[in-house]
C-alpha cells in the first residue's frame, strides 16, 4: 500500500496552480446523463472520484473520452442508457448517488446502490428520496439498493428542503429539468459548486432560475443540447494549500482561483495575521511571526466550509493561546484529532466542539489516514513536524487532491510517495 514520507520543517516558497473542483465536476458528470447530445468538460482534477464517476458513467453505457493530459472529458449518451448503479461503485464514492435523479428523470426508473458508510458521520439520503417522492417517484429501498420507479415521468412540484444538503440540492436540481412543469426548490445549499452546475445546466438548454440565496426555481423541459463547460477552481484545494504557506513560513503564490469565492476563509485567515494579498485570479501567502487564536463554526456556504475544518485545526495548534472549533454539518469529523494527538497536539473533544491548545511543538509519527480532509491535515501537520511522519492509508488523499506531493516539493517541501 502506497504512504506518504514527509520531512518537516521545510519553507515554502514558489507557485501552486489550483486544479479543477472536485465537488463541482461530480455533479456535472453525473447531470450529462440527462442529453444525448456531447458534452465537454474542462479543467476537470485527475483524482480518483472523478475516474470513477467516469467509470460509473461508461458501466451505464454512456461513451466516455478522459483525457487525463489536457484535463477533459467527453461524454456522448444515447436513449438507451442502462438505469443500473452498482455497490461496487458506490461503495467507494457518496456522490455515485447524484446519477440517481437524471437516471429517473430521463427513464422514469433507476436502481442505485445505497451509498456506503462514512466515516464522518451516517450521511443519510432522506433528502433526496422523500424530494424525488414528492415528485410523483415511487421509491424501495430493499438489498442496500434504491429501486425508484416514476411511469408517467417526475412531475415539477415545491420541495423546501427542511435542512441544507448539498447533494440533495444537486439531485433533484437535476432531476427537475426534465420533470414536467415547474418544480421550486427552498432552502437549497448554495456553495459555488452548485452555482457551478446551474451554469453548466443553463448552458445544456435547462430553463434555471435562482432566486436570492437559497431559492430555484426549474421548468422542465423535453430535450437539451450540447455545450463545452469549464469547471470552476477548488476552493477546498485552494484553502488547504494557503494553511500549507501559513504554516511552513515561506511565501506562495497561489494561482487559477477566484479570491472573491473565498471570501469567509481569507477573512477569517487574515483575523489569524496570515498575510494574504490578494489580486483577480491569484492570491499570494505569506505567514506571520505571530499566529492569533480564533473561534470558528463550521457552516453552509457562505460560512467557513466543513472540508477545511481538519486543515485549519492543525494552523491552530501553531496559534497563540487557545482556538475553538464548533463542526454543525458532520456530526463525526473529529477523527483526525487522535492522530494529531499523537503528533503532540493537545486537543480536546466535548460533543461537536474542540478546544485547541496554541503553541505546541508537533513530532513526526507514523499515522493513518481516516477520510479525504483528514488525511491532508496530516500532510500539514507533517510539513511543520520535527523529524520524519508517515502517512498510512494515503488513497483517501488521492480521491481528492491531484498531485499533493508534486505541488508541494515543487515549493521546497520535503514530500514523496513510498510504493
Ligand atoms: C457535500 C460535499 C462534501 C461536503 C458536504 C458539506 C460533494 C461531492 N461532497 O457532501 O465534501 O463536506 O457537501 O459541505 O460535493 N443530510 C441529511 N439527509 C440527506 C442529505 C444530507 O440529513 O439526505 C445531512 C448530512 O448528514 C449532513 C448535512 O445534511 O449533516 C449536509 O450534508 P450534504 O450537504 O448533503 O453533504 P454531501 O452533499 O454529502
């Protein structure tokens, strides 16, 4: 099994180019599914989701071109899709559960595997389903798969979602383009990956229209077109790499972003005294002598992202005095904690608060990765470690960052892969 080596102590000082998002590219393939004209998705993260979102799409009978060098896909569907998605699949990737949506909207049936456990928390799909049944889906969950049948097709209705679910959104956001009528959604999440789709939806020939914040209303319609899209940028990738430079003491330059999408993270970094400036597609990182304590709840967006709440913990443990944390979305994403622990941060747990202790000096350890975030707050931890930290478990990292080791020994770190 392959692990990460990581020398700490190194500066940092050069370029990272952020890739595509992950977050954002799932969807978008998964809503292709709903035309059969071609679709081109650029600036798409080799990481090891979207192969098996790729994957996922070929198994179905769509034809699927990933070009892995320029970093695009082509997808050509037909009418005659297969309506089937495997545990096998699923298993390894919650978000295989977005084909269920523009699989029954376009067949009026489809059988998906339920999604696997998590280790973050039971991440529960009720949202989706009892959306989907309100738009005239019958719906079984039987042998760990969703058996959902809609005859007549789905029908446009009002769902207001009763909690924020980024997925949910995204499902019957999809799956109401090709419902009949007009289906209002409220409550929805509206982190930029999902203003992402609607734009790609819009260019398919979707008829989208987003109302305030938390409000779209969609009016369905019978056949769609092709279109060429470009994924927006990772903020998640985008954050990780500033905590990277906070922490290691150089300066970095961090390019292909957008500054205003980040704007609660930059805020809340600069209450820290990370120097950040900040120009129209870059930023450019560089860390203080002093790093202030603060108090953060994670939130949907536009408040602070949960998929950072693991980086920005371990940017804490350098913090003067004591930071706190409050997690509202996942109710177990405190696993990495444990680990970091054992590189000699004192952390302490009550329910969904943590208490970190500024000021520590962390010593590499052979560790374990536990999920995607956790695994890369342990790169960060290793990057300011004394001595050498191996990191066990490392295909959580490469579900979701392309080239992590690449990027940063480019900038002077001490990183590589055993094999
Ligand atoms: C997406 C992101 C993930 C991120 C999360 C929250 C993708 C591929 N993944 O995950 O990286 O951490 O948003 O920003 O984009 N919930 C229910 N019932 C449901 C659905 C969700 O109770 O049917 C709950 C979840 O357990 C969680 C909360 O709602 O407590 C938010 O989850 P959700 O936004 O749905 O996360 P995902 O879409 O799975």
């Amino acid at each position: 099994m392959e692990k990460l080596e990581i020398t700490g102590g190194k500066r940092i000082f050069g370029t990272i180019k952020i890739s595509g998002s992950k977050n954002a590219t799932l969807p978008i393939l998964a809503a292709t599914i709903l035309t059969n004209k071609k679709t081109i998705i650029k600036n798409i993260p080799i990481v090891r989701d979207v192969e098996t979102m790729a994957t996922l799409l070929s198994t179905i009978g769509s034809s699927v071109k990933l070009n892995k060098i320029k970093k695009k896909i082509e997808i050509i569907n037909n009418n005659s899709l297969k309506t089937f998605a495997s545990y096998n699949l699923l298993k390894t990737m919650r978000a295989g559960v977005l084909v269920l949506g523009p699989l029954l909207a376009k067949y009026g049936t489809a059988k998906v595997s339920l999604p696997g456990g998590c280790s973050i928390g039971s991440r529960p799909i009720n949202l989706h389903l009892n959306a989907l049944e309100k738009m005239g889906a019958d719906i079984k969950v039987k042998n760990g798969y969703i058996k959902a049948s809609a005859k007549k097709g789905l029908k446009g209705c009002l769902i207001r979602f009763p909690k924020i679910s980024v997925g949910a959104t995204e499902n019957i956001l999809i799956a109401a383009c090709l419902a009949k009528g007009k289906t209002k959604l409220r409550n929805c999440a509206s982190e930029p990956e999902v203003q992402d789709l609607i734009v790609f939806l819009k260019k398919l020939g979707c008829r989208i229209n987003k109302i305030g914040k938390r409000s779209i209303d969609i009016l369905g319609v019978e056949k769609l077109k092709s279109t060429v899209h470009k994924v927006i940028f990772d903020r998640i990738e985008a954050g990780t790499y500033i905590i990277a430079a906070a922490l290691t003491n150089g300066r970095l330059k961090i390019t292909n972003i957008n500054p205003k999408i980040m704007s609660t993270e930059i805020k809340l970094l600069n209450k820290m005294k990370i120097n950040i400036i900040k120009r129209k597609k870059y930023i450019i990182v560089s860390s203080p002598k002093k790093i202030k304590k603060i108090n953060i709840e994670t939130k949907p967006y536009p408040g602070f992202p949960t998929d950072l709440q693991a980086q920005i913990m371990v940017l804490m443990t350098k913090g003067e005095g004591i930071s706190t944390i409050k997690e509202n979305i996942f109710e177990n994403r405190f696993m990495h904690v444990s680990e970091l622990r054992r590189m000699g941060a004192h952390i302490e747990i009550l329910g969904n608060k943590a208490k970190i202790y500024g000021k520590k000096k962390l010593n590499g350890a052979e560790v374990m990765a536990t999920d995607l975030r956790a695994s890369v707050c342990l790169v960060l931890a290793g990057l300011v470690a004394k001595e050498k930290t191996i990191i066990n478990r490392i295909y959580h990292l490469d579900r979701g960052y392309e080239k992590i080791e690449k990027k940063l020994s480019n900038c002077g770190l001490k990183i590589k892969r055993l094999t």
